[in-house]
C-alpha cells in the first residue's frame, strides 16, 4: 500500500506556542490530504481537507486561524497549530487518497501532542 | 442519530474464535465502505476495502456491505492474538472525499 509518513511523532510543548506537523506522501502525489483529530477511546474527526495550491476546507467548529494548513506541493502538507493550549492536547492524524480513481485513503502514524 | 454507529465493545474472545465486527449507518448516499485496524498509539491501518453492496474475501478477513439495511460487517476467522486492537468502519459517498468513522470496536484475543 501507499506509505503515508508525519512529522514528529510526538511534540510536547508550553502553552501559547506554535507546533509545525508534516504530512507527507512517500510514493506516490496527493492532490487531497485531510487532518483528523482522535481524542482518547474517540473516534477520528475530520478538521479539515487540504488540497494542493488552494485554501483549505475547515469543518465546522474547526478555527481555522488556530489551525492554519498549507499544501504547498503535491507530497506535502503542514498544519500548525497556533498558540497551543492544553486542551489541545490530542493525536493528531493525516491522511491521503491515492486518486486514480481509488476511494482508498492511506493514514499517517499520526502525531502526539501534548500542550503543558 | 449519529452517521456512523459502532459498538465500542470492548470485545473479548479466546484466540481460534471467529469474531463478528457490525457497523450501521444513515445516509443512504455511502458507497465506499473500509474497515481499518489501529493499534494503539497507532495511525489506522487499511484492512479491507468495499464499493457498494457485496462480499470481499482477503485471508482470515471477510467484509460485507447490505446497503438495504445500510449495514456493514467485518469477519475475522482463526482470531489470533496480534488482532487485539481497535477496529474502525468508515464510508463515504464520493471518491476522494474524506471519510466518516465509526467510534471503533476494540477487540481483544486471548490465548
């Protein structure tokens, strides 16, 4: 299957500070990632679609000012959480479809972070 | 009513048994319908992949979809430790579209 990678695995930071995460496709191009969200024993929300050259899509409830996306090329996006707080604090997952026609999304390992 | 509705178990059984995994649904619009395996800690994993009504087969897993009663299963057979895990369904309507899970089943195989 396609190899989906993210950037770091796990980030522990203080309050009020940024966090970078990077999602990347290994092997193949990704028009369409989408960032999920996984509280402990939730299930996986979408926050939001990210497309390659475009804004991305923010589900509601989703503060996209906190959360800023940017797919700058077709193996890569980034969502950075801005002026993190505790509550924050989740497993933050990536995903992307392979397209040709496949429905199939491949996910990241997903990243932990922990806001003090 | 939620989209997607799953058992969160949890889901114990003796290692050798054939574990049943149901996830129901209310938007008649789904056409692609996956099962996904996550260890803990762990992104999901694709286990099995369906589009529209209909059986599919890949080793120990069976997957089926009865868009009649808009619901969809997940067999295991021969359960073996390593399948402890939290199972998650998840569907959409279109291709390329992001997906909606369900609150995933966690399973436990005993030996």
């Amino acid at each position: 299957g396609a190899v989906v990678s993210q950037h770091p695995s796990w980030v522990i930071c203080k309050s009020g500070t940024s966090v970078k995460i990077e999602c990347r496709s290994l092997d193949f191009q990704a028009t369409t990632m989408f960032w999920y969200r996984q509280f402990p024993k939730q299930s996986l929300m979408l926050m939001a679609t990210s497309n390659e050259g475009s804004k991305a899509t923010y589900e509601q409830g989703v503060e996209k000012d906190k959360f800023l996306i940017n797919h700058a090329s077709l193996t890569l996006s980034t969502l950075t959480v801005t002026s993190a707080h505790p509550e924050d604090s989740s497993f933050y997952i990536c995903s992307a479809n392979t397209g040709q026609g496949q429905e199939t999304q491949y996910f990241g390992p997903g990243t932990r972070l922990l806001v003090l | 009513q939620k989209e997607v509705e799953q058992d969160p178990g949890p889901l114990s059984v003796p290692e050798g048994a054939i574990v049943s995994l149901n996830c129901t649904y209310s938007n008649s619009a789904f056409q692609y319908f996956m099962w996904y395996r996550q260890y803990s800690r762990k992104g999901p994993e694709l286990l099995m992949y369906t589009y529209s009504s209909g059986n599919k087969e890949d080793g120990r897993f069976t997957a089926q979809v009865d868009k009649s009663s808009k619901y969809i299963s997940l067999f295991i057979r021969d359960s073996q430790p390593s399948d402890s895990a939290t199972y998650l369904c998840a569907m959409s309507g279109q291709a390329g579209t992001a997906l909606i899970f369900g609150k995933g089943t966690t399973l436990s195989v005993s030996s």
